[in-house]
C-alpha cells in the first residue's frame, strides 16, 4: 500500500500547518494495528491520543467528600492590620534615626578636659567685659576670679 497522503499529513504536521480534521486522520490511522514499519515510530507520538477517560458519575461526591464540609471562611481585614507593615517599617526609621543622632553626639559629653572648662569659663568673662561700657569693665575686671593655688593644678 502507498502512504503518501500520510507521509504529506506528517510532514504538514511538523511544520504546524495540519488541521484538526487532519491530525484526527492521523489518528485514527496511527490507532490501527498494521501501520507500515517505516511509521511505526510515529504510533506512540498519536496512539495517546485516543484513550478518552471519563470521570463518572461519583466524581462529584468523592470531591466534595475529600474537601468536607467546612465553607471556607473570610477573613476580616481591618484598617489596623493593613498598616501593620507601615508601622513597622516607621518604627525601624525612627529607631534608625535615634542610633544615627546618638552616634553623632561625642561619648563624653559633659565631661571635657577641665582646662577646656576653665577656658571657656574665663572667655564668657571676657566677652561679659567687652560687652559693658567701659566704667562697667572696669569694676568687672576687678571681681574677676583668677585660679587659686590648689586649682591651678588642672590647669597646666
């Protein structure tokens, strides 16, 4: 026998050209039990094609049966649970932004060296003088409070 037509179906069907009619022939000729040897490596790519299951009439019952009965149940969204990502995301801001503004402040603040207090202290005085009118200065100058013996240690 020639099969010709057939050979001209497989190679349209390669190329995607076939249409459903004509892969149905393939089909039908590849379901029959004397197909030539030289297509017989074809028989597996269009015999599973053929197999039509049904699910029957229990098919409903046994889902049903396996899902129970329980209806699935909403879940309530509330305006609080939906900015809960927000909120944490503020909180890691804020609490980022502390440990930067912390990091920038020197650790020993409040407890510099004593003769850079001194010298602060002596040069508020002076700006005070410069400040006064000259009568004034001169009556400030005078109450100005230098170091005594024991402080002047630090000093040095």
């Amino acid at each position: 026998m020639d099969y010709k037509y057939i050979e001209q179906l497989l190679e349209r069907y390669w190329e995607g050209e076939t249409t459903l009619q004509e892969e149905a022939i393939l089909r039908t000729f590849f379901s029959q039990d004397d197909v030539p040897a030289n297509l017989m490596k074809y028989k597996s790519l269009f015999d599973c094609g053929l197999q039509e299951e049904t699910l029957g009439d229990d098919f409903d019952a046994r889902i049903l049966e396996s899902i129970g009965d329980d209806e699935p149940k909403a879940k309530i969204v509330t305006l609080t649970s939906r900015l809960k990502p927000l909120f944490k995301a503020a909180a890691v801001v804020a609490i980022l932004l502390t440990i930067g503004n912390a990091a920038q402040a020197p650790w020993n603040y409040g407890w510099d060296n004593p003769k850079d207090e001194y010298a602060k202290y002596r040069q508020q005085q002076v700006d005070t003088v410069n400040i006064l009118s000259p009568v004034q200065a001169e009556n400030v100058t005078d109450s100005v409070v230098t170091p005594k013996a024991e402080e002047s240690s630090y000093i040095e």
